[in-house]
C-alpha cells in the first residue's frame, strides 16, 4: 500500500477515533487477504455467522484501544 491512508491517529472526540479503528481493522484484512475477489466470496461464510462478527468487533475495539491511547484519552 504506497499511498497514505492512516496519516495519523490524532482525533478531536472519541467518535472521530472510531473511523480510524474501523478503517485499520478494514486494511487489515485487505494486506492479509489482497484479492478483492476472494474476500468477495468469503465474505458469504462470516456475513451470517456471529461469532465471527464479534470477533471482527473485537479487532475494531482493540484498534480503538490504540486510537485512544494515541490521544491521551481525550483528556483536557
């Protein structure tokens, strides 16, 4: 990935630092599965299956967890 997706992890509310986790979680999955057409069939085998939605949750709130560090926890 040669362009610049994730400048940085500064964010002004804690709503902001949601996209950024999102996002990570997202890009995540396309550097370990680079074909669009693949994730594109096995996507079919978790969009039903709850245990892996929460897991994807889970990765979203860990990225999270690192957004919120980043910014201090939004401490004044």
């Amino acid at each position: 990935m040669a362009d610049t997706w994730l400048p940085s992890l500064k964010t002004a509310t804690p709503q902001e630092g949601f996209d950024p986790a999102t996002k990570m979680a997202r890009v995540g999955v396309k550097v370990t599965q680079p074909s669009a057409e693949i994730r594109d069939k096995l996507r079919a085998a978790y969009d039903q299956d709850t245990t892996q939605l929460i897991a994807s949750s889970q990765v979203i709130a860990i990225h999270f967890q690192t957004v919120a560090a980043a910014n201090n926890y939004w401490r004044d």
